[in-house]
C-alpha cells in the first residue's frame, strides 16, 4: 500500500466523521471466560479462543499467555501499525523495522508479599529500530507522529476511568 492508496482508503471514513463526530466514538470489546479448572480465562479474538494464564513468576505454568506479554504485545502490535502507516503517508520506505516493547513488573505487588510495592509495570519502553534511507529529521517526525496516533500509547500515557463491575448493568466507576 502507498500514500495514495491509505488516503484514499481513510477520505471516507474521515469525512464521515467530521460530518457526524458521534460515528468516531467506536466501543472496542475483549472477551474471556475462565475455565473453572485451572487458573486461566479463554480469550475470543476474532472467533478464535486463546488462554491467558499466571505468569511463571506468579506460579503459572508458562504454558498460556500472560497479561502483562499480552498488554506488551497489544503495544508493539499498535506502535508498529502506526508507524507503519504514518511512513507510508509521508512516503519513508524501511529496509527493516522492528518495534520492542519491555517493562519490569515487581512480582512482589502482584502476590501482596509487599504492599509499598505496586501492583502492575513499573516502567515500560517502546523502542523503534528503523533502518531507512530517510534523513534523521523525518525519522523524529515519524517517531513523534506515531507516539500522537498510537492507540494503545495514548491510553496507557492517559489512563482513561475504567468502570469495574459485577455486570453489564452494575458498573462502578473507578
């Protein structure tokens, strides 16, 4: 796909949103049943099922996917879409591009062995490794306009209120 081709594909959807902003607001939904064996949840992306489980530091197996993998993984699969698209907007080719989420997680919080210690990341790095011919200046633009678009980026950077409940129909917001 190129420059042409993108813009093309997205006129539409960007005129329909500006004519009626309400058509943007999209509710996007992950799905999970837990299985009453084992401490895992059976997770339905597109009519597949994966199962996440402990990870091996908290006495999973290492056999089903963590969290913590998963919220890496959703972050590398949204940066490096992103970026792809804004380069082929602004016309940057790669030779090679990868993208690497890692973070520490201190299992300590996560098993309540010490309660100073959070629960969750303490720290998370994106790093994008971009071999290109395109000048130093572009590949900033282009790192600093996928930081702007990446989804998942901007919702860990602004971490919107999450309403926790029971069911559909009992959710507190927190």
């Amino acid at each position: 796909m190129d420059a042409q081709q993108l813009r093309a594909l997205q006129a539409p959807l960007k005129a329909a949103y500006k004519e009626d902003p309400a058509r943007a607001m999209i509710t996007m939904r992950a799905t999970g049943t837990l299985d009453s064996n084992d401490i895992t949840c059976h997770l339905d992306i597109d009519r597949t099922a994966a199962v996440s489980g402990l990870h091996p530091a908290a006495g999973g197996s290492g056999a089903e996917l963590c969290s913590g993998d998963m919220l890496l993984e959703a972050l590398v699969g949204c940066a490096g879409v992103t970026l792809k698209a804004v380069a082929t907007a602004m016309g940057i080719t790669f030779k090679k591009a990868r993208v690497i989420a890692e973070g520490e997680c201190d299992f300590r919080g996560t098993l309540g062995i010490d309660k100073s210690v959070p629960v969750g990341f303490q720290a998370i790095r994106l790093t994008f490794d971009i071999d290109t011919d395109a000048p130093q200046e572009q590949i900033n633009q282009l790192i600093k306009l996928s930081e702007r678009y990446c989804v998942v980026y901007q919702t860990l950077m602004r971490a919107p209120p999450i309403a926790v409940g029971r069911n559909e129909t009992d959710t507190e917001q927190r």
